[in-house]
C-alpha cells in the first residue's frame, strides 16, 4: 500500500467546470505503473513499490545569469538550466448516478485499484463533473460534497429531476435560489 502522505494536502485546481453538465462525480486516485501494470498479476497495484497513485514529471527551468559590469549595465552572460521533478496525484472522476453504468461507476474504479484521495493524505475535492476543487464544510449535503453552493444547487436539482431554465438567465437563478441545499 501507498505510503500516506502529509495532512490534507490540496491538490492544484484543474477545475474546467460548466454549468450545464450537471453531473455528479466522485473524484480517485487512480493507479498506473509502465513496469507493474507488464507483469499479469491481479490488484499489481497492491505490489506496487513505484508509487502508482503519482505520477512524475521533469520541468524544464531556465534562468538567466545576469552580470553588472563596472559601468552599472547589467548584461546577460548566460543560463542555467534545471530539471526540476515535479509530483502529482493520478486524478479521474468517476460519474455517480444511476444514468452512467447503472450506478457502479465507483465500485467499479474501486476494483480496478483506485482509491479515495483522503487515503493518500489530499484534501477532497468538490463532487461536481469537471471541479477540482477542495470541499467547502458548509456545502456538504445529502446530494455530494461540494466547493460551493451553485454546484450543490445544480447536483440538487438534477437528484430531484428538476428542469432549469437554458436560455433565460435570470430565470435560471431564480430557480437554483429557490432550491434548498440546507436540510439536504
């Protein structure tokens, strides 16, 4: 098993989210290994000694060697470059609602070897498709976990099968207002 990270690390916003995929998603670590994942054994990620959950990648940094001359002129004389590794979770979401594999969307991830980000020490993240988010206290309700009270409204309102308003704007906010996440 994975070594567990640091206290509730926040993961850095991707966040693409929109407010017309109104989709409830649970949001996973997901495992790979170019080496572990070769070898046909069941669960490889349970052997796994390369930190599947992470995934490495080399920046290029470039920085300019700047020299004041006699005369107060700085030049420019040269750079240094460094490779610099950078570490990141393995994110995927997975859609909970029984419109997407029946509902076993994440029971499914589970047995492919994805785990909860909490498990690795990260913060979690907003229930809403394509938010990335950490989970704001306030906003946990019956309907998901979420960054703030416009995607628990729009999750709502999509549980309980309520039609909201595409072309009228204002009519749209009308509708999310008069929803109550409160005792969700």
């Amino acid at each position: 098993m994975p070594a567990a990270r640091p206290k509730l690390t926040v993961i850095p916003d991707q966040s693409r989210a929109s407010q017309y995929r109104n989709l409830r998603t649970v949001k996973l670590l997901q495992p790979a290994c170019e080496e572990c994942q070769k070898v046909p054994v069941s669960k490889w990620w349970e052997h796994c000694p390369h930190e599947p959950y992470v995934e490495s990648q080399e920046v290029e940094v470039q920085t300019r060697v700047v020299e004041t001359r006699e005369d107060g002129r700085k030049v420019v004389t040269g750079t240094t470059v460094e490779i610099v590794l950078t570490e990141t979770p393995r994110t995927t979401q997975v859609p909970l609602t029984l419109r997407v594999n029946s509902g076993r969307g994440v029971e499914q991830a589970f047995a492919r070897g994805c785990i909860t980000p909490e498990s690795m020490g990260y913060a979690p993240m907003c229930q809403y498709y394509n938010c990335w988010k950490p989970v704001n206290a306030k906003f946990r309700t019956t309907f998901g976990d979420y960054c703030g009270d416009e995607h628990a409204r729009l999750i709502a309102a999509d549980e309980d099968q309520i039609t909201l308003e595409v072309f009228d704007t204002n009519k749209r906010k009308r509708q999310l207002r008069g929803i109550d996440i409160s005792a969700a």
